[in-house]
C-alpha cells in the first residue's frame, strides 16, 4: 500500500489538468490512502481522519477519491507487473483502440451492515413509487425479497417468488413508515427517489463520483440518514440498470449464485447475515463493453418443448426469467427465440407483454442478423398479402434500388410498409435496431453475388430503413451485422465508406465455431459508430450442427474475445447460447469477460483456471460449508475441463465410426493408440465424476447433475459408443469372439444415454419440483448428438454392431501390440515381435490373448529381465499381458524372448530393449522413440521476447505466452499482441519465440508436422497465416497454413470445413537432415490469430491418425 502526500497529490491534479474545485477540500492534516487492486482494477479509498462518512466528512472523501482516480491509470499497469509469473510480462503496451475511459471500481470507508439476525430480515427495503426507473427497481425487488427468503430458508414458488412471510424482505413504498434499519434503492435527480435525493441535500451522501457512470452504483451504510431510522444501506443507481445491479450485489454478498433458479444452485440457509463492509460500501465499475447478451437461437426441439409444457410458449411468463438471469449476471441485452416465434407479438393477454416486460427489467432489445427493424424472421411470411404475383420469399428478395433493373415499386412499398409498422410497434421500447437485409429465412440476396452492387443496395436499404426510424422518432442505435456474404459487400464492396454507415454500429462476426472471421482496419473503425462481435456457442448449417451441449472452451473466449477487444470491438457483444442451458460456465465467463476486461481480458490467460474455480465454488460451496469443499470444487471445474476438452479434440456428435479407417471422423484403431488412450480418458472423466457425485449432498444435487454430473457423464459416453462400436467391427472381421463383448459394452453405453438423457429431464436428482422442472429441455435425442451424419442436426445415427458366433475350435489367437497397424499381428504360432522399448521412456507393450472359439489355457515365460503382468491363466474372450522391462537388470541394448504356449501351440515373441545414456540428454529436452517425437507446445526450452510495430504504428513489446487447456492437446502459443505482423524473416530477427530441444537417436532425413488452432488471418482477403521455424539456429523457414482462395465460415471452402471439423490445421517442413544427438527448433510467429498446438518430428511417414501420437518423453530436469 503506498501513501501519497498532499502536495504530490496536488502536483497529480494540475498535471492532469483537474480543475481547482475538485481537489480544493483536502484537508492538510488527511493521510490518503491509496491501494489500486489487481484483481478488479479498483480504487481503495481510507482515511485516518474519517471514521464515518458525517455530514462534515463527505466532501473530503469525495476530494480523496478524485485524487485516487487520477493515479489509477499509471499504477494499474504497474501494478500488474509486479504480480508477473515466471518473469512472464503481462501483454498490456498493445492498448485498443478506446472510445472511453471505463470507470474503476471505488471502495468507500467501510461498515458493516447487519441484514439478517436469528433467521429474521433485519432491514427494510424502500423504493419509491415516484421514482422514475421504479418499474424495474421494484420487479428487482421482488428478486431480492426472494433470494433472502432462500437464505432464510422461507419457501419460494416455482417460478422463484418468496411465498409471504413475517420473516421476510418487507418492501416498503411510504417512507414515513421507515424506521430502524433500512435498505434504500433508486435513482437521484428531479425523477428520482425523494429520500435519496434529500440524503444529498443533507449531504448524508456524495453521488459526485457516480455522475455520468454507465450501469454503475453507489452503495454505502450511513449512519442516521433520517429521522427515526438509525442506518441504511443506500443503493443509488447511475441509471436503471445500475441501481438493479446494485441489490443483486447484495444476493451476491448473500451467497446467492446468479443460476439460482436456472440451474437449481440452492443457497445455504443461515440464520445471520452481515454484509462485509468491504464490499457494501462502494461505487462499482462501468461495464468494459457496453451492450453485453445473449441470442436464444436453434432453439427447437429443447428450449421450445420446455417452454411449451411450462409456459405455453415463449412469452412473458418464460423471458421474466430470462431477463433476471441477465441481470443477475450484470447483462443488458438479448436477442430472442426466433424460430416460428414473435417475441413482439406472442405475449399472452398483450401481444407486446414479453417487449413491455423487457423495457420494465432494462433488457435492450434487439433482433439477430437477418431481421431488420424489430421484425422477426417469421413475421414476413405471415404479414405479405400475397397480391403482387410473387410467393413471400420471392417478393422480400426483389427488393431493388429505385429505377435499377428488376426494381419493382409494389415489393418496395410493402416491404417499406412492413417495416414501419414494426417500428411503430417497438421504437418506445430500449432497442438496438438490427438494419440491413439478407434473403428470407437467413439465406442470401441474389445482389450478393457481385459484392459492390449489394453494397449500394444494402446503403440504399439500410439508408431507407434509418428514413423510416427517423420519420417516427425513434432514436435508439442501429446496428448492422456483418454475418457470411454481407461480408463481401463491407469490404469488396466498401460498404464501411458508404454514408449509411454513419452513427451504426458495424457487428462482426465468429466463423460460427467460436473463432475470429475479419475484424476491422484501424481506418475502418474511423468511419463506424462502434464495433460489436456476434459469437457463437452454438450453430446449424454446414459443415455440421453442434446444439447438444457447451463445447467451447473457456480459454479460447478469452483467447479469441481478447483478439476482437484489441481489435477496437467493445461496442456490442452478443453470443448465440442455443437452448441457453447447458451453456452456463460459457454464459458466464463471455458476460463476466465483457463486463470486466480490465481484469478477466488483460493477461487473462493466467486467470482462467482461477476463474472456472471460483465459478465452481460460487455454484456448489455454500455460506454455512454444507456444499463442497474447496479441493472438491476444484476437482469439479476439473471435471468441466476434461469433458470440454474431449469436445474441443473433436464435437463428440462429429465423432463417427466409418468401416475405412481414414481417421476423418474418428480416432484412430490401429495407430499410436490413438482410440485407446481416448478410451482411457474417457473412463477416468467418468469414473471421478462418479467419485465427486457420490460426496454431493443432496440440496445439491440438482445443481451438479446440471452443470456437472450430466455433461461430464454424457459427453464420454458417447465417444465410448463410437469407439467400442469401432473395436466391435474391427474384432468382428478378424472372426475374434471378444468383438461380442465391445458390442455389450457398446449397448449398456447407448443405454446409459438414455438414462442420463431421463434423468435430465424426468428424474432429475435432488429437491426440486419432484425431477421434472426441466422437462424437455434435453430434447436432443440419439440423432441429435450420436454420430452425425450431415449438417442437418437430427442426421445422426446409432453404430451398427455385428455379432462372432464361435467356433467349435479353442485356437489360441494372439494379437500383439506395434505402433502402426496394430491388427495386423494375430498369430497362431511362429515368430513375432514388440516394438522397441526404451530405458528413458520406460513403456508397456501389450500382448492380447484371444479366441475365435472356445476358452483355453495358456502359459508364458521370458528372460528375467522382461516382466510380465501375468504368466497363466485361462483365455474364454479376452487376457491381455502387460509387457514391461526391468532396466535394473540390463545395463547394454538386449533382445530376449517370450514363449506363450497353450496345448501344442507355440508362439514366441521378440522382446528388444534399448538402454539409452541419460549423460546425452540435457534438460527439457524431448526423446524421439519409434520414428517420432511429439512436442507439447508449452514445454518450450527457450522463450525469448521481442518487439514490433502494431496496428496503431508503435514499436511495443511482444512475448510468446501459453495458454492453458486450450485446443484438441494441453495447451497453445502465441503471442501477446494480436495486432503486429512479422512480413519477412528479417522482421523476424526483433521478433519472439520459443524453442524445443529434440534428442534424434540416429542420422537420417526428417519432416516437421505443425498443427494449429483452425483460426483465419483477421485482414479480409489477405491469404496467410504464417509461422517461423528455424533448426539448430539455421535461416528461418516461413511457411503458410493456408491454401488460396482460403475463406472461413462457408462450407463451399472444404480446407476450411474440414480444419474447423477436426479443430485443427496442419503444416509441414519436410526433408530436414539431422545428425545423431540433440538438436533445437526454434517457432517464430509471423501473423496474428495464428496458435501452435502442437508439433511432430518424424523420420519417413507419420500413420494415418486423426490426431497426432501422444506426447513423447520429455526430460524435466
């Protein structure tokens, strides 16, 4: 903690150019104190002269914290840098492209206040009904009234209202009947709440600091505000959403988690409450990113068979709960259900209940990228007339330009009218208004062809529907979403120059798989309003759908998010969430991201794991200690990894067992064991789930089964199906009888997904409404996530089995392991061999005893220096023998023998073993065994810094960092800045890189094999994703990922679709000469938005695999 004295913080104003008034109250005898928080980039304010914030003191503090903001931007970054791990800097000089400072959080002298003593509310809440934002301040109310009535332990409803209780939350709307102790929430000002604003006259508060804040709070205890009332908590909102925000702190500080009602997280019952006075007296932080949502979308068949059996549809009653979730999680925008819905339209009793109830929460509204002017998608069709001679979708795509070819004024006119209406309908409401247009049902404009020409139409369009909203006053922003062809036209087409473009925010777009398509130029970002990003966490269309369950991994938001924020896109950011559960963890770490980057996104790699503990605990620990304990709440965030990671590899729906082992669909059978590692992973995930689950108690249950237990259960299992599936057929064709048991294991795995599937949705574990609240909201069936066939997400289909009915014969049949081609080996008799072991890699090769027939016998013997798991037995399907050497008794290279014999049957197998001298082998380096050597990417030897000029012109520092649990292996690299580019390897030279070291145990000629993450080069048109390598300090080498005409986000691209299917893309440096001995790769970056996942040495030619071989041995220390 550092003090400063008062003529420094004097010298601080003038420099700044603060005005005089501003710093003319502090005091001489005041010793400041100043601490600004790492953690959520925030402003502590203590006083050793201010002990309570009296009438006398408020002005002095206000002084004070004005003094602290000046100093927060200077030290923050410092800040940042004396926390740096492993002498690793923080990527901090790359600033973005700011339209705004964003307000830090402020700590205010602290008090307690006491909410809740012997299970009995202690304090009154009071709103005032004069208040203007009292529409949404008292629905929030009610939230809150709920949430301690949890706390309690009063009983709430179904839909999560606090049944009433003399115990209870009392809302009070007369203040002349407050006394005691008293919660006071609104907004200041003429329209604001009259206690609030005679607290200000009495200068029993200070709003100062709050003024012109977006979404922000005061919150603080005074001491006597009134008469008759001896202290209040006061909650003073900026605006609306602000004093929302600020009672959901309170739940927050309650250990009320936001998915209390969405996924059942029950919260401790305690009989006393205190709110630290650390966190109840403060004015929280601005939002980073201005409009932060979520887009309900690919919502039939589970979000509409829920909400149909629930609600009766998607209307009022459903999005009440969906606005105070966005609340809860510090949102402010939502694109709604759109298929054969009409948000604005299907309100029960008012067509425009569920837009009415939107603006009473503070939800902006808006529409999603093909559904101009408030209208949904659904409406066209039923609004057309049907009288100009054209069908719906004919008539909407004949919209022209006046007196271009084809342009028909009757279409124009309807459309126009069309669209007015909507405006009419909507413009009172707080939208962002979508404006554009692309062809009916989300298809394309025939214009879009010739990208200038749509280009002008979408000016004309667009300048024609902005004619529109001006006509009929409605003054909420506009937005233009930049999604597939429309593309073409803001670039090819210039669109980003055309006049429409003025005051609209420009929405860029994902690749729909969770990567960055184009961001824009700096040139660019001059001529727009704003920026905004529409993500996805879920999709349909081509290459293939993905609706089932959340399958991105929280480290690449943050990677690929933070690459769009320095980009300058902090205007808008909406993810499409599908069905909105299962996506939770997703939800709320792309919210959190948005609303605190300044913390989550700045050198956010490192606090990712930190994150997803911290989200576990918030879901499953509790107050009292009765939820889980920490290392279980570790072990839970854990579990998430695991289960996500297996999506990332592959979407497990994509996961298809095919009869030619091409590896395109599936893991490999026969090579580096490929399946039968991911077979081990899956069994661990499923079996420590299993363990966890059973510790869970039961209030808890339903929220793990939810978020935990369900998708980390599902997820393996239905990889299990595929494989078992693939070792069935494979077994089945070599005749071998244990093929009947991977068709057992294969049907008690389908079987378990149906359980799993019922339990979800009929029988879920815990106390909530008798297992059947959610209803149809796992709606997915087998053909939904089980082996895809299509892009059509209900083409999937369950593997076919075959059946070994035995012979009468009981043939010892012997499969041994090899690297490649691993059932190629089925002896009856004679000679085979294991692969090479080695004394640093120390392996275990495996003979399988099998039959076609019925059981036998068996005996095995080898030298004493080969140790077998076991040497008898008797063989009905299936006996694996676990082969191993002790390298305690052979000090030089060996070959000895194995003899497995079973009536006269004979079959020797050849054991070599390799003694490799450690004295060669320097620290982290990685040993090449059987032709290869798998580097995992985070286990450089090396890292070297360097500079470069970004996207702003300025030379800055860039670094090589590791990302963690990021893409289809452990980890990424990359660099720090996203916006430098490296042209030339002589650019190189100042640049970053990492290098490995690789021990070759023989001379020969060597390929490099580079995979990385299936990102696209951010600068539209621009053909590279470009990476460095250099050998043993040699010239460096640079190569490009990608082909010509490369375009992400079309299916008609296939490098594209088959790279974002596999969630890779490789690269190759081939006929590489290296002597025997260690040699070293040095990795350079040349391109932002390029990540190494991983990379293989190889001699020859790597096997067909889907991934790579698992990771070779690496030399620690």
């Amino acid at each position: 903690m550092k003090f400063i004295n008062t003529l420094a913080l004097l010298a601080l104003i003038f420099e700044c150019q603060y005005s005089s008034s501003s710093a003319k109250n502090i005091p001489n005898d005041l010793s400041i104190s100043e601490n600004v928080h790492e953690k959520d980039n925030s402003i502590e304010i203590a006083t050793s002269s201010v002990e309570e914030s009296s009438d006398d003191d408020v002005e002095d503090v206000s002084a004070a914290i004005d003094v602290e903001e000046i100093v927060s931007d200077e030290e923050n970054s410092e800040k940042e840098n004396d926390d740096q791990e492993n002498n690793e800097q923080d990527d901090v000089p790359h600033m973005p492209i700011r339209n705004q400072k964003i307000a830090p959080k402020i700590y205010l002298p602290s008090k307690d206040f006491v909410l809740i003593e012997n299970s009995k509310v202690m304090a009154s809440l009071y709103i005032d009904e004069n208040d203007s934002e009292y529409d949404g301040i008292s629905v929030i109310a009610q939230a809150l009234r709920s949430d301690v009535a949890r706390v309690i332990g009063d009983k709430i409803d179904k839909e999560g209202n606090a049944v009433e209780s003399k115990n209870g939350l009392k809302i009070e709307t007369d203040a002349k009947k407050l006394s005691g102790r008293v919660i006071i929430v609104g907004t200041a000002g003429e329209k604001g709440n009259d206690v609030i604003n005679q607290l200000v006259n009495t200068k029993k508060i200070d709003l100062k600091r709050l003024e012109g804040r977006w979404e922000c709070y005061q919150m603080q205890v005074v001491k006597s505000p009134m008469t008759g009332v001896d202290e209040a908590l006061v909650i003073v909102g900026s605006d609306k959403r602000g004093a929302l925000y600020g009672m959901m702190h309170i739940s927050e500080m309650m250990g009320v988690s936001p998915w209390v009602w969405w996924s059942d997280v029950l919260p401790a019952v305690q009989s006393s409450v205190t709110l630290p006075g650390r966190e109840c007296n403060i004015i929280s932080k601005e939002p980073s990113i201005r409009y932060r949502g979520i887009f309900l979308n690919d919502e039939a068949p589970s979000l509409t068979t829920w909400t149909d059996k629930r609600y009766g549809g998607r209307n009022q009653y459903f999005y009440r709960q969906v606005y105070e979730l966005l609340i809860r999680l510090k949102a402010n925008y939502l694109w709604p259900a759109m298929w054969g819905d009409t948000f604005s339209a299907d309100g029960v009793g008012d067509s425009l209940a569920s837009a009415k109830l939107a603006d009473k929460y503070g939800i902006v509204m808006g529409t999603s990228h093909h559904e101009p002017l408030y209208r949904a998608g659904s409406e066209w069709a039923n609004y057309y007339r049907n009288d100009l001679n054209y069908t719906s979708a004919e008539a909407w795509n004949l919209y022209n330009i006046p007196g271009q070819e084809g342009y028909h004024p009757e279409v124009n006119k309807e459309i126009e009218e069309f669209w007015t209406e909507s405006v009419i309908r909507n413009k009172e409401f707080e939208n962002i208004c979508t404006v554009g247009m692309r062809g009916e049902n989300d298809s394309t404009l025939p214009a879009a062809d010739d990208p200038p020409r749509y280009a002008d139409l979408l000016n004309y369009i667009i300048n024609t529907q902005k004619g529109i909203l001006k006509d009929h006053k409605d003054t909420n922003p506009t937005q233009l979403v930049i999604y597939k062809e429309v593309e073409d036209a803001w670039y090819a087409g210039e669109l980003y120059n055309k006049d429409c473009m003025k005051q609209t925010y420009a929405m860029f777009c994902d690749d729909n798989w969770a990567y960055m398509r184009t961001l824009p130029t700096l040139d660019q970002q001059k001529q727009i309003a704003g920026s905004g990003m529409y993500y996805h966490f879920d999709y349909v269309g081509a290459p293939k759908s993905y609706t089932w369950v959340q399958n991105t991994q929280i480290s690449t938001i943050w990677d690929q998010m933070s690459i769009a924020y320095d980009y300058g896109i902090e205007g808008v950011w909406i993810a499409n969430v599908g069905d909105l559960k299962p996506m939770e963890i997703n939800i709320s770490y792309f919210l959190d991201l948005a609303y605190d980057y300044e913390y989550l996104g700045t050198a956010g790699h490192k606090r990712i794991d930190e994150y997803k503990f911290e989200w576990a605990k918030q879901q499953f620990s509790r107050k009292d200690g009765s939820g889980l304990s920490d290392e279980e709440c570790k072990e839970a965030a854990n579990l998430i990894d695991r289960y996500l990671d297996l999506e990332t590899k592959r979407v497990v729906e994509h996961v298809l067992y095919n009869t030619v082992d091409t590896c395109s669909d599936m893991y490999s059978i026969d090579n580096y064991n490929e399946a039968l590692i991911i077979l081990e992973e899956c069994d661990d995930i499923m079996k420590r789930t299993e363990a966890l689950w059973a510790k869970v108690p039961d209030d808890v249950k339903a929220s793990f089964y939810q978020l935990v237990y369900y998708p980390a259960m599902a997820v393996p299992n239905v990889l299990k199906i595929q494989i078992y599936a693939a070792l069935n057929n494979k077994y089945a064709k070599l005749g071998l009888t244990v093929a009947n048991k991977y068709a057992k294991l294969c049907q008690e795995a389908i079987d378990l997904d149906n359980e799993l599937f019922d339990g979800y949705n009929e029988k879920m574990p815990g106390v909530v409404e008798s297992g059947k609240k959610w209803s149809g909201m796992i709606s997915c069936g087998q053909n939904y996530h089980i082996g895809l066939q299509a892009w059509d997400r209900d083409s999937g289909k369950l593997p076919d089995l075959m059946t070994v009915n035995p012979e009468s014969s009981s043939e010892m049949q012997i499969l041994v392991e090899d690297i490649t081609d691993s059932f190629k080996n089925v002896v009856t008799e004679g000679e085979t061999k294991l692969p090479t072991f080695n004394s640093v890699s120390d392996e275990t090769f495996k003979i399988q005893l099998l039959t076609k027939g019925s059981a036998y016998k068996f005996k095995a013997t080898a030298d004493k220096w080969i140790k077998l798991s076991t040497k008898s037995g008797k063989v009905a399907e299936e006996k694996v023998i676990e082969v191993s050497i002790n390298w305690k008794k052979i000090n030089k290279d060996s070959e000895g023998m194995i003899v497995i014999t079973s009536g006269e049957q004979e079959v020797h197998v050849k054991v070599e073993a390799k003694v490799i001298d450690n004295a060669k082998l320097e620290p982290k380096t990685y040993v090449m065994t059987h032709d290869y050597v798998t580097l995992d990417v985070a286990n450089f030897s090396k890292k070297v810094d360097g500079k470069g000029i970004n996207n702003q012109g300025k030379l800055v520092k860039n670094e090589m960092i590791v990302i963690p649990d990021n893409g289809k292996y452990l980890s990424t690299v990359r660099t720090s800045s996203s916006t430098i580019t490296y042209e030339t390897a002589d650019d190189l030279k100042n640049a970053p890189y990492v290098e490995y070291k690789v021990y070759i145990p023989a001379k020969g000629e060597y390929n490099l094999e580079s995979q990385f993450n299936p990102t696209s080069n951010l600068i539209y048109g621009k053909e590279q994703l470009r990476y460095g390598i250099s050998i043993d300090n040699g010239e460096i080498d640079i190569i490009n990922t990608l082909v010509k005409d490369y375009l992400a986000g079309t299916w008609k691209q296939g490098t594209w679709a088959a790279d974002i299917e596999n969630n890779g893309r490789r690269s190759y440096k081939q006929n590489i000469t290296l002597d025997e001995g260690i040699h070293t790769i040095r990795y350079y970056q040349c391109d932002p938005n390029i990540a190494l996942i991983r990379m293989t040495l190889y001699k020859g030619k790597l096997a067909t695999v889907y991934g790579s071989p698992a990771e070779s041995t690496f030399i620690k220390n």
